[in-house]
C-alpha cells in the first residue's frame, strides 16, 4: 500500500470514527446537514457511507453489518442507518483486547484533525481505565433484561402450545409488521437468541430475533402446525426454503471461505481454487461477501446473484477513480 493509498485509509477512519456516533443519535438526516455538521463534502460523505455498510460485528452476516438505506441515499438524498442497536450498548472488552484498540487508536490520533482527536482522547481514556483495571466492560446483550423477560415468555407459549402475536421490526425494510406465529422454541446463534416459529404472514417457517421484537402477546388459541424440535443453527442461521443455494468459485487467495462460512459442499479446481456451495438468505450479504473478496470470489450460480454482485463492485471501484473532495 502506497503511502498516499495509507494515509486516505487513515483519514476515511477518522471519519467514520465521527460519523457514526453521530447517525446513531438521529433517526435519519440529510445528505447536506450530516456534511455540513461533520466538515465534509457531501460527495465525500456519500462515499463514507458505502464503506460504513461493510462494517459491524464480527461473522459478515446481515444481523452482524450496520445496514445503510443506498435508495433513500440516492434518491432522497436522505441518510437512514439501521441494524446498529449494539452501538448503544457498553462496550466488553478483555484488557489484552483493550490494549490492543490503544495501540491502534495512539497511531490514528498522531496523524489526526483536532476534532477527530478529541474523540480519540475520549474512547482511549476510558480504554485505559479498562486495562489498567483488568475489569472487563459490561455489554449486557441478549441478558437485558426486557429480552430475559421475553425468551420466558415465549418459551412458556412453547410448552403450552399457544400462538403468538408479535411485533416485529425488520431493519432491511425499516418496518414494524405485526404477524402470529406458532412458536416452537428459542434458539441462539453467535450470542444472539432467536425465536423458531411458524408465520402465519408468510405461511412458512421463520426466524425472529428477540431484540427485533417489540411487542408480544401470547394468544388463547392453540397452534396449528405439527410441533417439532427448534432448528439446530451449528451451520448458520440460514437453511431450507429461507435461503438459496449459491456456488462460488474461489481463487487460492480466497479459500479460506472454506474455513469461515458454514460451505454445504467444496470441489477443488485444478488452479488451487475451489467451486463453493454456501446457503444464502440475503443477497446483500453476498454483495458484501464478494466486495472483499473481489478479484478473488466469483458468482457460478445463480446468474442473477453474480449479476447483482458485479453491479455493487463496479461502484465500488468508481469511488476510488475519484479523488476526494
């Protein structure tokens, strides 16, 4: 990495350092205002915001990534951030872990503007307490207690074999639906619970995570489909008629897919590549799979998916063709 290419990765952190905790207090805000509050271009800014969809917790999954509203972007020029909940929520970090953000966060204030330097100086001095105290920071999450509250009862609907309504957001659309379910039990994958049920909206089995639903009320009326086990998500939350079946092929540079994600299927390629078969319950989260992959993943099947993939790496790369500003 060249030093120019280093020092534009340095700046464009420093940025979103700023720009998240300030889309996280707001429910959305104009391309313009979000500019002019933060010192930016709004070219620049717009630029800022596809790299912020790529980020979030560890996994890569759409639960995992801050999901950034492109349409409201381009058209309304509106900015609507959603699916970054945990941003509220105290940080846990282990001393080593927290010593290691220091490390990373001294190196980014020596370079850095005075404003973004002062939100250095604020996260590392409570960094700092955290190492020098061994303590780890609380994150309580799925524990809260509104969440503790609900898996008891839903799991109560469970063994009686009630239905229930619930509320339910879903951040891909920015919407609460209200819809009863036939709840067969709760279920956990990377920390986060889920409850396994039936949905009479859909008329076909679901996932509902607990954090996303905000209201619930168990019903007088008896299910009515045929209980069965919870779904076992050792593989990952995505499965049966929920996902689809996608093949990539992976150069040698991009195998290690093979170890990360949950692969239904590997065949080796003469070249030290490999043609993958992975389920897929959200295009998106292939799109961003394939954007840091890129040039080394491509799409097999099906066409469609490769289609939409190669539309979001061409923009991508046409960020890089202009120079900031």
């Amino acid at each position: 990495m060249s030093a120019t290419t280093a020092g534009a990765a340095k700046d464009q952190v420093a940025r979103l350092l700023r720009l998240v905790p300030y889309l996280h207090a707001r429910d959305q805000v104009s391309l313009d205002e979000a500019a002019r509050a933060l010192g930016v271009p709004p070219a620049q800014l717009e630029k800022d915001l596809r790299v912020l969809f790529l980020c979030g917790l560890p996994g890569g999954y759409p639960d995992d990534l801050i999901d950034v509203d492109l349409d409201a972007l381009e058209g309304e020029r509106v900015i609507r951030v959603s699916n970054a909940d945990y941003l509220a929520r105290p940080l846990r970090l282990t001393p080593t872990e927290a010593s290691a953000i220091i490390v990373a966060l001294r190196a980014l204030r020596a370079g850095s503007a005075k404003d973004t330097r002062e939100v250095v100086d604020r996260a590392l001095a409570k960094l700092e307490a955290a190492a020098a105290g061994s303590t780890p920071l609380v994150d309580p999450g799925n524990d809260v207690p509104g969440t503790v509250a609900l898996r008891a009862q839903l799991e109560e609907a469970v063994r009686a074999r009630r239905q229930v309504r619930i509320t339910y957001y879903v951040p891909a659309r920015d919407q609460e639906s209200e819809r009863v379910v036939d709840p067969h039990g709760v279920v956990s994958h990377h920390g986060v619970a889920y409850l396994d049920a039936f949905c009479h909206s859909a008329d076909a089995p679901r996932l509902f995570r607990l954090d996303r639903i905000h209201e619930a009320t168990v019903l007088d009326s008896e299910i009515t489909t045929e209980p069965r086990e919870p779904r076992d998500l050792t593989d990952g939350v995505f499965g049966g008629d929920e996902a689809t079946l996608v093949t990539l092929r992976l150069r040698p540079e991009a195998r290690w897919v093979e170890e990360y994600y949950a692969v239904q299927d590997v065949r080796s390629r003469p070249d030290g590549g490999s043609d993958v078969d992975l389920q897929v319950g959200d295009e998106r989260w292939l799109q961003r799979l394939l954007l840091r992959l890129t040039p080394y993943a491509a799409v097999v099947s099906p066409a469609r998916y490769g289609d939409g993939a190669t539309d979001e790496i061409q923009r991508a790369l046409a960020l890089y063709d202009t120079p900031p500003g």
